[in-house]
C-alpha cells in the first residue's frame, strides 16, 4: 500500500509538471511566432532583389540571426518538451505493465488450451473405445445370426442329398410302395444350434451367460426364417413322393439317365440353397455397415486461433529472405520513394503470411511454426 502511494504521488508530480510546461511552451510559441513574423519579410524581400556578390553578407547575416533564435527558442523548448517526455514514459511505462499482464494471461490461456485439448483427445479416445466395444457385439450378434443362416441353408442341402440317396440307391425289384416308405422315414436333419467361434479383442471381459444371451437374440430374430425351414422340409418330402411313381417308370426305362437326371436336380435344389444364402448375407452385409458405429475422429472444436510464427536461427535468414522478397509482387508494387523504409520486420511478416499460404514453405536460416492460441 505504502508502494501505490509512492507512485501515486509521483505520477501527480509528474503530471503537474507536464501541465507547467505546456503553459511555458505556449508561451514560447508566441516566440516562436514573432521570429517567423520578424524574419519572414525580411527574407521575401531578400528573395526579391537580384542575387549578387554584395547581397550574399546580407543573406549569410539574416541565416545567422535565424540560427541563433532557432537555438535560443530550441534549447528553451528542449527544457519543457522532456517534462513531458518524461510524463509521456510514465504512461508506456503504465501501458508496457498492462501489455506484459495480458501476455501473461494469453500464456496462462494457451496453456490451459493445451491441457483442454489433450482433455478432448482422450475423451474422444475414451468414446471411440467404446464404439469400438458397441461395434464389436454387434459384430459378434451378426456373427451368430450369419452362422444360423447357414445352419439353415446345411438343413435343406442335406436332406435334399438324403431324398437323393434313397432314390439312388433303390432297387427296382422292390417297388413304389417299398421306396416311399424310405423317404417318410428318412431322419429329418437336426438345425445346428450352438454359439460359434468368436474372437473378442475389445469386451474381454464378455462372460458366457452374455454370449448365450446375444446368441438366443439372433436365435428368436430368425424366427420366421425357422418356420419357412420347417414347411420346406416338409414339402420336399411331399413332392418327394409325389415323384416316386413316375421316377420308377423312368428306371425301369434308362436308370442311368434317370439316376443322373436325379443327381442334376438335387444339384440344383443344393445350389438354389446355397444362393439364397448369398443373397441374404449381402443383404444383410449392407444393413451391418449401417449399423456400425462410425468410429472417425470427430474434429476437436476448441474455440482458439492459429498464429504463425518465424523465428530467426542463423544470418543467413537476412540474405535469404531478401532474395526471396524482392522477388515478391508486394515489393514490386511498392513506390521507390518506400523502399528505404523495407526492413528485416516487414519481410517477415510477409515469409509468415507465404507460410500460412503454403506450409512447404522453407527459407534457410528462418524457422516457421504454427502455434495455437485461446480465444
């Protein structure tokens, strides 16, 4: 406390000097003007008359007297313009201390946006593991369904080689009767009803009682695929037997081409199964990836700005950015009467902005970086 008040007294100090000297400085403006008013006739009608050997004392004593005003007035002006300098540096002093705050707050910022953005990347981690433990039940309950499926398709291709078996392998001498009692008799084959092979690499902690339970999930959904398997069990059979009477004349004709004109059904009846199947694993292939939880990074969205910034590493960097600027449309646009006023600042300037255009961008001896800001 007893430090504020010091610098307040000072400032105050301060400030009423800077008040005492524009009062003077006003004072020595007037001067100022009755040296211009006094000279300044005195001159034009010099001006006037023809330049001559004679006039030019007249001219060198009017340049003395004007100097010695401009000293006199000018050291008297030097006095009371410092008093305000000297209160003007008390203000950049004030302005530097708040620009040093501000960038210590602006650092305290970026680095708590670090801290956010490593936040987010884990939690995005975090959420992608967990759409990748979804993604794997889901592949596992598809996994269940699809070996079902195919379950389903082994039942009908396996009693359609049973009816063929039967039917091949009759003797003639033993009648219609005789071979539609073997096909009635004929075992239906039993669904293969068990959890497949599955390797979890995301749910290992997946118990069993988990695995029946999404298993059963696929078994009901297949419900109606079930009860269809059921009826073209049983129709096969039918039209089986139905076919028993003319499939016998036929033997007693050509067995041969009977028994291969049996084969080449039963092949087709096979393939038909096997088609279906197909069909409804690309169906189903295509729902699946709908399905799926999208695991694409999502882009962190941090409200902050993106600042380039160029450091200077060796002294080649003045060369080569010279090369490189004056080659520039921005220093070819420029008026000659500027060019002197180019520096090593205002070519960087321009290099940061190329880099922000084109992070390709090299120039040997200046380092480019981009760093994230808050905002």
């Amino acid at each position: 406390m007893k430090n504020d008040n010091h610098v307040e007294i000072q400032a105050t100090k301060e400030v009423t000097i800077a008040k005492t000297a524009i009062e003077k400085l006003f004072h020595i403006r007037q001067h100022y003007e009755i040296a211009i008013s006094t000279f300044k006739p005195k001159i034009e009608k010099l001006l006037s008359m023809k330049p001559s050997a004679e006039m030019k004392d007249n001219a060198l004593k009017g340049i003395k007297a004007i100097n010695e005003q401009i000293d006199t007035l000018k050291e008297a002006r030097l006095v009371e313009t410092r008093k305000i300098d000297e209160v003007k540096s008390l203000f950049t002093n004030y302005e530097k201390q708040l620009a040093e705050l501000k960038s210590s707050a602006q650092s305290f910022a970026d680095r708590c946006l670090e801290v956010q953005m490593q936040q987010e990347k884990i939690r995005q981690a975090e959420v992608a593991k967990e759409n990748a433990k979804t993604n794997e039940i889901i592949a596992f309950r598809n996994t269940c369904r699809d070996y079902l499926l195919q379950a389903i398709a082994d039942v009908r291709t396996e009693l359609a080689r049973l009816v063929m078996f039967e039917m091949d392998n009759h003797a003639i001498e033993f009648g219609e009767a005789d071979l539609v009692e073997k096909i009635k008799a004929i075992e239906m084959p039993k669904l293969v009803n068990k959890i497949p092979f599955f390797t979890f690499r995301e749910n290992l902690d997946v118990s069993e009682q988990q695995k029946k339970d999404l298993y059963s999930e696929a078994f009901t959904a297949l419900k109606k695929e079930r009860e269809q398997l059921k009826e073209e069990t049983e129709l096969m059979i039918q039209e089986s037997i139905a076919t028993v009477p003319s499939f016998m004349k036929s033997l007693k004709k050509d067995a041969l081409a009977t028994k291969q004109q049996l084969e080449a059904q039963t092949t087709l009846k096979i393939a038909e199964a096997q088609n279906d199947l197909q069909e409804q694993k690309n169906d189903n292939a295509i729902s699946d990836t709908l399905d799926m939880i999208d695991n694409t990074p999502i882009e962190i969205v941090v409200p902050m700005k993106q600042v380039i910034e160029a450091e200077i590493v060796a002294h080649t960097a003045g060369l080569s950015l010279s090369k490189w600027y004056f080659m520039q449309p921005e220093y070819q646009k420029k008026p000659l009467d500027s060019l002197e006023k180019v520096s090593l600042g205002m070519m960087l300037t321009a290099a940061k902005k190329q880099y922000e255009k084109d992070n390709e961008f090299e120039l040997n001896g200046v380092e480019f970086s981009v760093k994230h800001k808050a905002k």
